[in-house]
C-alpha cells in the first residue's frame, strides 16, 4: 500500500472530520499498549476518540479541566516573559550557560494550510538546529516553538516541545515547562512519571533528526530541564530529569508496534467511525453501527488503560469476564488462559484442563485449596 492509499484510506477511516493530530502525550499513551490495534487505528486516522466515546455512550472520565490548561498556558508565559528573563537564570543555574552564550530564536507557526504548515516548520526547526548542532556562531542557543517528528507505526507525528536549550558545551537539552508544584523538593510522583515519559519523546525525536542529518544523536542530553513552580509561589525553578529509562521503553514500544499500512490490510474495506454530524455539528451515526465497527478492530484492554485512553470504559466492557480485565501480570500468570469462567472450572477441578492449560490449572486448584482451608480456619 502506497502512502497515498494509505491516506485515503484513514481518511476514509475517520470520515469528513478534521484529523486529531498526535502530541507526546497521546505517543507516550499509545506506547504502553503497542499490541492494541483499536488504538494504533484509530490514532493514526486521527479519529476523535472522546467524541466517539460517547457516541456510544462510554464517556472518558478523564482528562485536563479547562482550569488545569489555563494554569499551565499562564505559567508558561510567565517563564517565558520579557524575553524569557526568568528562564534564562534557571538555565544558567542547571546548564551553566553563560550571559554572551544566550541567543533567543523564536520558531513560531507559520501561516497556510495545516499539513504544509507543518512542513514548513519543520524544515525551519531541522535547518536552525542542525546548524547549531554544527556550531554556526549565528544558529542560536535558546529554541522556542520548535517543531519535531517522529514516525509513528509508519507515520510522520509532528511534535512540539516547550523549548530547546543549546547548552554552552554543545549539547542540547530539552526544557518542560509544567505547572504542579515542586514543594520542599519533592513533586507528584505520577506527574513527574508523565512529564519524563512525554520528555522522552522529544528527546528522540531530536536525536532521530540529528542521526538523519548524519550528525552525534548523542548530543541532545538525556537530562531534561523540567520548570515548574516553586513551593505554593509562582516563581519558578528547575530541576533535572535522567529520562533514559523513559527512552530505552519507548524505542522498544515502537518497535514493536506494527505498520500502520499491514493494519489496514486486515480490516473491512468499509470501516468507518464518521460521526456524521449534522448542520449544528451533532454526531446523527447510529450508535449500534459505531460498536459494531469498534469491535470490528481488536483492541487489547487492560486496567491502564482508564488513565490514558478515551475509549478505556467501552474496552473494560467489552473485556467484562476475560482475564485481560484483571491485567497484564494476572493474565501472563494464568498461561493465557482467556475466560475467567474457565479460570474458575480448572480452579475447582469441574473442567479437564488441555495439555497447554495443565501447569496454570495444578496452580490454581493449589490455591483454590488453600484458599478454602484459610477460610475454614478463620474465626466466625
């Protein structure tokens, strides 16, 4: 399949809405469950899964409030105020750039349709970076809007990073700009986790782009400048994140996920999630004909999934009495055994179990026993 049938093809997938663009987040999302088709699919087409999701009356209940995204769009302005004063000292204080070292590049959007857009800026990211990568004197030392790439299961994603610092020494560094505080050192575990892992994503991206350019891939650090507020103020500081654990998981994810193209290959030609909204914008597609494509692409759910995915609830009940609801580390442990009624009957020795199921059912009849004689033993 050509790159030209295969955007026809996800074209048709998605219908007449505008294409959902990919961000690190949504990358880092899709990377902890490679082995699920109905996510690849449906991200690579640029399907709204929110909206699909309670099309067919499975609403995600998550997400950032609008308050949360407000918050942060302020606190980035504010590091990045009078000409990014404020950034410009944690900077030094991190990195050890000096006063002459600083120069300020802005690569804003540019005008034009959405995809040339992005293109364009691009090209003009790869062009400025790879000249300070090369040490051209004029090339800049603080990057702000930069736009990178990174294929996705065959597919170009374009993402946006908060800033990209040329530290003195020559080397890149990444800076996330994020609005939860760091109180008495310390910060939100799961917050700090997120931002690593969307941190990582960049870090590759660049470091994919330099290796294109047949530039060192290494010069872009694995120390990611993470801003946030400092205590229960709004000024900021900056603390440094190693993100190569985050890395070394991410190349192995997309590894591992298969071409979006060999995907297609085994769906029905006339799939398609078209919410076809009327005149105001109001989905009119018949619930029943959207589960029925869903189910159409074979999704591989697991209790994760409720943190990262719209479409999360719909899997969980359509997975209700498989063993994949329980997760991963439960279904791996019962031998790939599917249902949990089968679980249960081999537990209970009232189903012979097949020469692939004997280990996992001597295990569980063991621990049905003693399951039943911890009760017997316990007090009334």
């Amino acid at each position: 399949m050509t790159n030209v049938q295969t955007a026809e093809r996800l074209a048709a997938i998605r219908g007449g809405a505008k294409p959902r663009r990919h961000n690190a987040r949504t990358i880092a999302a899709l990377t902890r469950n490679p082995g699920c088709t109905r996510r690849a699919v449906l991200d690579c087409a640029g399907v709204d899964k929110q909206r699909l999701a309670e099309r067919v009356d499975f609403p995600a209940r998550f997400g950032q409030s609008p308050f949360a995204i407000t918050r942060g769009n302020a606190f980035e302005a504010q590091v990045k105020a009078d000409g990014g004063a404020a950034l410009l000292r944690l900077l030094r204080e991190r990195l050890g750039l000096a006063v002459g070292d600083v120069a300020y590049v802005d690569l804003e959007p540019v005008t034009g349709p959405e995809q040339e857009a992005a293109e364009a800026r691009y090209a003009r990211t790869r062009t400025r970076l790879i000249r300070a990568a090369a040490g051209t004197a004029d090339a800049g030392t603080l990057f702000d809007h930069p736009l990178l790439r990174l294929d996705v299961a065959g597919q170009p994603v374009y993402l946006e990073p908060d800033l990209v610092a040329l530290q003195a020494g020559g080397r890149f560094h990444v800076v996330e700009i994020k609005s939860f505080a760091i109180i008495d050192g310390q910060a939100d575990a799961g917050k700090v986790s997120a931002a690593a892992t969307q941190s990582a994503v960049y870090v590759l991206a660049m470091r994919t782009m330099l290796a294109e350019a047949g530039l060192d891939p290494g010069i872009v650090s694995h120390d990611v400048v993470l801003v946030c507020p400092l205590d229960f103020t709004n000024r900021p500081t900056a603390a440094l994140i190693d993100v190569r654990k985050q890395l070394a998981v991410l190349r192995r994810q997309l590894g591992r996920m298969t071409r979006i193209d060999e995907l297609l290959a085994t769906l029905p030609p006339d799939l398609s999630f078209d919410l076809a909204p009327d005149a105001a914008g109001v989905p009119t597609r018949d619930p029943a004909e959207l589960v029925a494509a869903l189910r159409a692409v074979e999704a591989r759910y697991s209790p994760d999934c409720l943190a990262v995915c719209e479409l999360a609830y719909f899997c969980r009940d359509e997975a209700r009495g498989r063993t994949a609801a329980l997760g991963p580390a439960t279904r791996e442990a019962l031998g790939g055994i599917d249902r949990v009624e089968t679980v249960l009957a081999l537990a209970h020795d009232t189903l012979p179990a097949t020469e692939d199921q004997a280990e996992a059912a001597a295990l569980l009849r063991a621990a049905a026993r003693l399951r039943a004689e911890a009760l017997a033993g316990a007090p009334a």
